[in-house]
C-alpha cells in the first residue's frame, strides 16, 4: 500500500484499542473529507513520481530507502512505520534500515545510495542547506537525468506527504498494512 491508499486514522491507539487522549496525537482533520481536490491531487502525484521512478529505472529498495530517510527527517511516525515495512517486504535489511539515520558512518550502503541519500537529505531540508551545489553535483556524477528527475519527484512527493503526516495526524503509526 501507498500514500495514495492511506486512510484517515481513528482516533484510538491500534497496538492497546485504546482512545488516543493525548492532544499532541489525535487527529486533527481529514483532509480527504474536507480537501477532496487537494486529497485527490496528492495521490496523482504520489502516482505520477512512483510512475517517473520506474520508467527511470531506480531501484525499488532504494525507493523507499529516500522515503525512510526523508520521513525521519521530518518526523513522520506513520511514513517512518509504513516505508521501512515496504523496504522490509522488497527485500532490505534490518541492519541497513537500522543504519539509516547514520548512514554516513556506515559501510551498508553503496555510492549511488550514498549520492541519493545525501540528496535527500539536502532537499529535505531546503530551508537550512538550500541544497548545496556539491550533494546536486554527487547525485547528478552517479544519475542520469531522467533519474535525477524520477529522485527529486519522489523526495518533493515523500516531503509533501510528510508535511501533511506531521500535519494532521491523520494516520496512525503502526496502523499501516501493506
């Protein structure tokens, strides 16, 4: 399952069944109820950068590799729950998973990997590093163009997503089935 068939979350707790009491953590607002248009735009994208990943190619662990990471950066409990599972049903480790958050110090990962986590990380974080020209430089020597397009679509997409995630607290972490 995608972000494109993600359901609005209730508000109780799946691991206990319980009413979800904290403020910090219930949901706040449904934006397919109340945002149909906007709801609907979102999973055209989702759609159209999954479609733009495949058609250049990519590597679908490293797919979900750039939505983990991306996630993490922005705090996004359920997109954090809901790629690592993907990542884990297609084949990554454990031990790679694990790793993500220091990725840099590892020897878990491979070059282009390396390129597009640091690119990632950058776009995510736009307002601070305003992608500086050496991580754009690094991708773009290990990615053609059209893979650099299909990279920059899926991070804005997974951003988006994230944005709305932290947002709403419109899905429930751990709630996710693949």
């Amino acid at each position: 399952m995608t972000h494109t068939e993600a359901t609005t979350a209730t508000p109780s707790n799946p691991v206990t069944d319980t009413p979800v009491t904290d403020p910090e953590n219930a949901a706040r607002i449904d934006t397919d109820a109340h945002a149909p248009n906007f709801a609907r735009a979102m999973r055209g994208l989702d759609r159209a950068a999954g479609d733009e990943w495949d058609r250049a190619g990519l590597d679908p662990r490293l797919r979900e590799l750039v939505r983990t990471r991306a996630s993490q950066l922005n705090g996004c409990a359920y997109c954090v729950d809901m790629h690592t599972t993907d990542a884990r049903a297609i084949g990554e480790t454990e031990q790679r998973l694990y790793a993500l958050p220091v990725w840099r110090e590892t020897p878990f990962f491979t070059a282009r990997e390396r390129a597009a986590l640091a690119f990632t990380e950058s776009v995510t974080l736009a307002a601070q590093t305003h992608v500086p020209a050496e991580d754009y430089a690094a991708a773009a020597a290990l990615f053609s163009e059209q893979e650099m397009a299909a990279l920059l679509a899926l991070i804005v997409t997974i951003n988006a997503w994230n944005a709305i995630g932290v947002a709403t607290r419109g899905w429930v972490p751990g709630s996710y089935q693949r």
